[in-house]
C-alpha cells in the first residue's frame, strides 16, 4: 500500500533562508500523523507545498500517489483541509454554506452530513458570522468532511479554542476515525492538542525533520533516568549523544535517554558513573518526549 502523503528533500527557499530544508518523511494510510514543530519550524509552508498552494524549490511530494504540482479538482475531491487561517463566507448561515459545498463533491454524503451536524451541535440556519471561534472550526471541519476525503490535512486547528471545544473536537475525530480509514495530517506546536489521536509522530525544527515514526516506537524508546551518584559534579564527557537534557546536582543526575534499552542503557550509565544506585527509568507521554526535543533544539550550538 502506497503511503498517503510521501516527500523525498522538500525544501523551500525564501531568498536565502530555506524554511523547509530536505524534508523527507513518509505518511501511512490509516494513520493519524502528528507533526509537530515550535512556531516557525516549516509546519505551515510543508503543508501548503503538500497542497500546491507552494511550489518547492527543490526535492517532491507524492499526495495519494499523486506528485503535489499536478494536483486537480479529482484528487482535491479526495482532500479535506482545515486551517486555523481558513477564511469562512460569514454573510451564509450553516445550512447555506453546506449546499454551497455540497454540488462541489460528487462523494458528498448527506447523510453523514446531518449525522455531523448533530454531533457538532452546529446550528443551520445561524449564520457563521454570529458563531463562535470554536463553531466556526466545527463548521469549516464538517464540510471538509461530509464528501469522506481519503486524507485530511488539519492546518493547527485547535489554536484559540476554548478547552471544552478543543475536547469536543477531539473526541469527535477520534470517534470519526475509528469508523472510517482516513489519513489524518496534523500540524500543530502542542503535543497537548494531538497526543490521544495520533498513532504516528513527526518532528521538524528550524525547516529540519528530526524523526519520523510510530508513536508507539518513539514512547518505547525514550526514558526519563535517575539514578543517585555520590560526588557526581557534572555529565562526563563521554556520554552519550542519546543523553538529552541532563541535570545535575552533587549527588543525583537525570537526563532523558533517547536510545533506550533495559540492560545497555543501565551498563552504559553505570560505566558512566561507577557506584550509581537507586536507578529508575520512567516512561514518558509524547507531550514529554516532545518538551525534551524542543529543550535540546534550544541549547544545541
């Protein structure tokens, strides 16, 4: 089965500054793939090349099987896209802006649709400029969802909702996807907004990926260590490049082990630190995993 979304050294420059530099990654069909990033990662602009709205400099990207720059109305039809930019018809009530979408889709199911709305709580006849942020979201969601894309792409759609619609939203896709086998691409800088939907995790930084691969993968090699080391000082300088994040104090260490593995990871700690005791390994959310990426994107030199 050919990959969903699949990119070989994308990049794109703005004059001399690459905002996405050599991307390449891989998207499974099925998957719900968060790629994370801070703000100004290359989040934004990775995306819009994956939709041709932005034409790489250099390197591609295959949609459905697809090369992104010649992308048309058949493969869109099999698009869904959510921005959290995404401008609405505000002078249109909810029940206007669906038979707006409505003709454009040949797959738009109304039954389904209804079903939605429902679910949403949205409201037909008000009209989008009276709804709130959070409606707003749920209404520009539905149509992108009614004519059952095989891939949606969510541009950080969860940024200023209030944490209720965040939760709403949230059980909603995940009780959508267990239903239906889409894709999903998730672009956001909060591993709180995506860490109980995505079942595949990305990381870019500075236009850089940094990993690619199942959340399972990546929660079941990272541990939070700490262990008590008597006179310990500081890390020696022959630890690991695994060794995230560390902290020390005159008599305990912690640092995050990127590598993990039970019995090697304790044998290189304790040729490290000769006499460590009370050693423990704790696994970590992706919320941790990614806090600690982050904190090691900021110290690097």
């Amino acid at each position: 089965m050919n990959p969903a979304i699949e990119t070989q050294g994308l990049t794109r420059r703005f004059g001399r500054n690459a905002a996405v530099d050599g991307l390449t990654l891989s998207v499974p069909q099925g998957s719900i793939y968060a790629f994370l990033g801070p703000n100004g990662a290359g989040k934004t602009t990775t995306i819009k090349m994956l939709l041709n709205i932005l034409q790489p400099s250099t390197g591609t990207a295959a949609i459905l099987g697809v090369d992104s720059t010649r992308l048309g109305p058949v493969e869109f039809s099999r698009i869904g896209y959510v921005s959290e930019n995404q401008q609405l018809p505000e002078w249109m009530t909810v029940e206007q802006l669906i038979g707006y979408c409505r003709p454009m889709y040949g797959s738009w199911d109304s039954e389904f649709c209804n079903k939605l709305l429902a679910q949403f709580e949205l409201p037909r006849d008000r009209k989008l400029k009276s709804l709130s942020r959070g409606m707003k979201m749920k209404a520009a969601l539905l149509t992108s969802l009614a004519y059952r894309p095989r891939l949606l792409v969510l541009d950080e759609p969860f940024t200023g909702l209030d944490p209720l619609v965040r939760e709403e939203v949230i059980r909603g896709m995940l009780e959508l996807t267990e239903q239906e086998n889409w894709t999903v691409f998730i672009s956001s800088h909060d591993i709180d907004e995506v860490e109980r939907l995505a079942d595949w995790v990305g990381v870019i930084n500075a236009g850089k990926i940094q990993l690619s691969e199942a959340a399972a993968s990546l929660q079941a090699r990272f541990r939070r260590i700490e262990c008590v080391v008597p006179n310990a000082g500081r890390m020696p300088p022959t630890a690991p490049k695994s060794w995230l994040v560390p902290e020390v104090t005159p008599h305990r260490i912690c640092f995050v082990e990127s590598e993990y593995l039970p019995e090697a990871s304790e044998a290189r700690l304790r040729d490290a630190f000769p006499g460590a005791s009370d050693l423990t390994a704790s696994e970590m959310s992706l919320r941790e995993i990614f806090v600690a990426l982050a904190r090691t994107f900021r110290i690097k030199p």
